[in-house]
C-alpha cells in the first residue's frame, strides 16, 4: 500500500484548521507551512501532531512549493485550511492508494460554501481541481494568487466530495475581494499587461453577466447574485488596481 502526505498553507485559520484536520486524520503525515498566524493555529496544529514549518509570505504558489518540498510519502494531497475531505472522497483516495495506478494525478470535485449555502451552479461546481497527486510527477506555479499545479503525466477524476467553507459571511468576502484583486493586479503588472478605467467596467459588468446568467447563478438564489456582484468587483477592482500601478510606473 502507498502512503500519503497532506500538505496545507496556512495564515490565521483558527476557525477553520482543526476541521481540516480532522478530516485526513488517517493521512500518514501532515504538513502545515504557516506564514506567521497571531492566533492559534499553529498551537492547534501541534496540539492535532501535525508537523508545523513557519515561513515568510513569498505568494500562493511558492508557499505551497515549499510545504511540497517538505512531503516524504508516495502521494500528496494538497488542500486549503477552509477545506473537508469527505468519507466518500477518503474512500476513493485509500483506494488509489491500495493498488498500482498509471495516472499521476487527480482531479477532485470541490462543492463550495458561500455565505451559509453550497453553491451548485455559478461557475462553482464541480470545480474540479488537481488535488491528488504522485510526488514528484507535480509542482505548483510561482504565481502570487490563484497558483496552478503543474502535472507531468497522466490525469483522471474521482467522484468524492471535497467540501470548500469558502465564505463565512460578507465581511470575509470583501476582504478576500481587497486581496486578491490587489495580488492579481501586482501579478499582471510584473507581466507587462495594461488596463483602462472603461476597460475595468466593461470586465466586471461581464464577470458579473457570466456568473450570474451564462453559468447560472440566478439559479442559487440570493447568494447566487451576492456572487455575481462580488465577482464583478473583484474583476474591476483588479483592473482599476492595475491601471493606477502603470500610471505610478
């Protein structure tokens, strides 16, 4: 039988982390790389026997290259702090684990929580994401924000649910909306991209035009149109972001 590490970043996720946990309890090690929490995550995760590594804060993806860098096990499970394996999803991980398998890497079907409802429609489900994967066969983009895993070689899908508390409520939101449109905008900057003030409206009127209506996000009730709003603002805010950066420039 394979073994298995699982690997997370993680920054002030007290709320969240002992969950997470708990959740791969039956892993064969546990990775956290912390970039500096005040709160306690980092005592939970000692408390849980997780192996712990604090680091600066370099980006997504160099972070979670690092927390990779520490994984000695046949197979990495790589997962957010806001995330929960279920029984269904840790059936079919053991099962690759128990048998010889030609694919490198799996794509894992991720249903998300906004705002208090899991969100079936609006561009968020399946949202199947290359979680599951051969050491060695993957490695994550450098990207500062919304980081890729690179795989080299074959990949297939399971059917087990990974569960995403993305947002607890709106306050969490526009947070996440402030940081992630800032990373974006820096990341786009470094690239040599350009932006205009019609061109920020015109992206996130269409942002919100895609989520709410071609992905169906009218069909989530409310939260799917609070969805669609914030995503149009972060599509803007991203924008805007970017084109007062090449102004400074």
């Amino acid at each position: 039988m394979h073994s298995l590490s699982v690997i997370l970043i993680t920054k002030n996720e007290a709320a969240n982390i002992r969950a997470c946990l708990e959740s791969v309890n039956w892993a064969d090690e546990i990775i956290v790389v912390d970039s500096g929490s005040s709160d306690e995550t980092v005592a939970i995760c000692k408390e849980l026997g997780v192996q712990v590594h604090v680091h600066d804060w370099p980006g997504f993806g160099m972070q979670k290259n690092r927390a990779l860098g520490y994984a000695t096990r046949d197979w990495v499970l790589s997962l957010d702090a806001d995330e929960r394996v279920t029984p269904k999803l840790r059936v079919d991980i053991e099962r690759i684990l128990k048998q010889e398998e030609d694919t490198d890497a799996y794509l894992v079907p991720r249903l998300s929580n906004y705002c208090g409802r899991f969100m079936r429609h609006s561009g968020w489900y399946p949202d199947l994401l290359p979680r599951l994967f051969r050491r060695g066969r993957a490695r994550f983009s450098d990207d500062l924000v919304h980081e890729r895993l690179i795989v080299d070689g074959k990949t297939a899908e399971l059917h087990g649910l990974l569960l995403h508390y993305a947002f607890d409520d709106l306050e969490e939101v526009l947070h996440k909306v402030n940081q992630y449109s800032t990373a974006g905008a820096a990341m786009m900057h470094k690239r040599g991209r350009q932006a205009s003030l019609t061109g920020a409206v015109v992206r996130g009127l269409w942002s919100f035009f895609r989520t709410y209506i071609l992905r169906g996000g009218i069909l989530d009730g409310r939260e799917g149109f609070m969805l669609a709003v914030s995503n149009a603002e972060g599509t803007y805010y991203r924008y805007l972001k970017l084109m007062l950066l090449n102004r400074k420039q």
